[in-house]
C-alpha cells in the first residue's frame, strides 16, 4: 500500500510578512521530514509537499491555525516513494506568474464551477442555461500533450505570461458561451478566468483544478494523464503515478 502522502494546494491572501514567514515555513516542515516546494508572494501561498500522512496533516493544520491560512484546501494523491529529493521555501512575486498587477485573486474569486456540475453539463452539452461549455487549457503546451479534456481548446502557449495576448487573440470566439478555464490544480485557471471576466468572457474556473476532476469525477470526458512538476511525472485519474520511461 502507498505510504507517502502529496499534497498540492495553493490559496490567494494577502502576505505581507513572507520574509519572516520563510524561515518559521521552513524550519516547521523540514522538523517533520517533508520535502517539496512552498512558494510565497504578496498574493499567497502555493505549496507541493510530501511525507508520512501524520507528518503532512500536522504541517497543514498548523499551517490553518494562522487565520490567513484557515480556508486552505489540499489536492491529495499517495506514492509508494518520496517524489520530492529536498524542501524548498521559496519567496516569487506572484505565485503563478501572469505578469498582470491588475488581476488579484486575493481580492475577489473568480466563479467556479464543481467538477460533479461540470460532468453534468458535458454530459448533456449545455449548462444550465443552455449555452454551449467550452473547455480551455490554461496550461503549458507540453503539460497538455501528457492529456486533456476532449474537444478542449489548446492554445499552445510555452508559459503562462502567454495567456492575455492569446485571450485576445481567440476572444470573439469564446463570446457568448460558457468558458471553463482548467488547469492541475486550479491557480493558473483562477487568474486566467477573472482575466476572461474583465474582457467581457463569460469565463468559470474549474474548482480544484483537474486533480479536483480526478478525485470526484475520475477519467470521464479525460483522454490521458495530468503532467505533474515532480519525480512522478503524471498522474492517471485514480490519482496514482504512471512510469515513463
């Protein structure tokens, strides 16, 4: 059975102490064996860890006793080996870069839609008010070539910084449906779908991500694997590790 616990989470608050927090991050996590990367800006937090499950639940509920903290969801998967080789805490200036100032997901969320009400509108075509849905990755080129959502709109982009100008390039075509922007686990669709918002798409983001996909809904409408940024590499949609040679 699968012993080691992953979780990838990420939450858009206000931090404006992430120098002094590093360190107190760094020190807590590493006392209890975990290894991944925490990354920190001014507007949140986005952390990839793994170890023994007790280890990884202490980590997160401390991390929740500090109320800027305390709506923080985890994604979790299991590996029969650790996928991290060291813990990183690192600070950046957005914790997905888009390089938009004006787009702050700390201020407001964008909609989201759950991957259960998701299935139900691909299953039938529409959404509930009987516009087309239309699926969009907001991910790298390369990420999407491990698998996707079918009849989902791929814009090849290299790197997110990418995504307004293609927005722009492709927005008359999106006017008028629905958009569910998607991505792993759910912070590059957030900023993509208010940025849709503000140029005038009727833009949702798939909450959870598609890891949020896998764990409630598995492999329907998915073709493939989600590409992973650790030793595993991919998941399937049973959220296990799949070997690539």
């Amino acid at each position: 059975m699968a012993s080691v616990l992953n979780v990838s989470a990420y939450l858009f608050t206000r931090i404006d102490d992430r120098e002094q927090l590093r360190p107190l991050l760094r020190e807590r996590a590493g006392a209890l064996g975990l290894k991944g990367t925490i990354i920190l800006a001014e507007e949140g937090l986005n952390l990839f860890l793994a170890a023994d499950e007790a280890s990884v639940r202490s980590f997160l509920d401390d991390l929740r006793g500090d109320v800027r903290f305390a709506g923080l969801t985890a994604r979790e998967s299991w590996s029969d080996a650790q996928p991290f080789r060291k813990l990183l805490v690192k600070l950046k200036r957005e914790i997905i870069r888009m390089d938009r100032p004006a787009i702050r997901p700390e201020s407001g969320r964008a909609p989201a839609v759950a991957p259960v009400r998701l299935r139900r509108w691909l299953d039938q075509g529409h959404d509930d008010d009987g516009r087309e849905v239309v699926l969009l990755d907001t991910r790298n080129a390369f990420e999407v070539d491990y698998g996707t959502f079918a009849g989902a709109l791929d814009w090849r982009i290299e790197r997110f910084t990418q995504f307004p100008d293609a927005a722009a390039a492709h927005r008359d075509e999106l006017r008028g449906k629905t958009v569910v922007s998607f991505c792993t686990g759910g912070i590059r669709c957030e900023k993509a779908a208010i940025h849709l918002r503000e140029a005038g798409v009727e833009a949702v983001q798939l909450d959870g991500g598609i890891l949020g996909w896998f764990e409630h809904v598995g492999g329907a409408h998915w073709t493939g694997e989600c590409f992973v940024f650790d030793e595993r590499e991919a998941l399937g949609p049973d959220l296990a590790p799949r070997a690539h040679a």
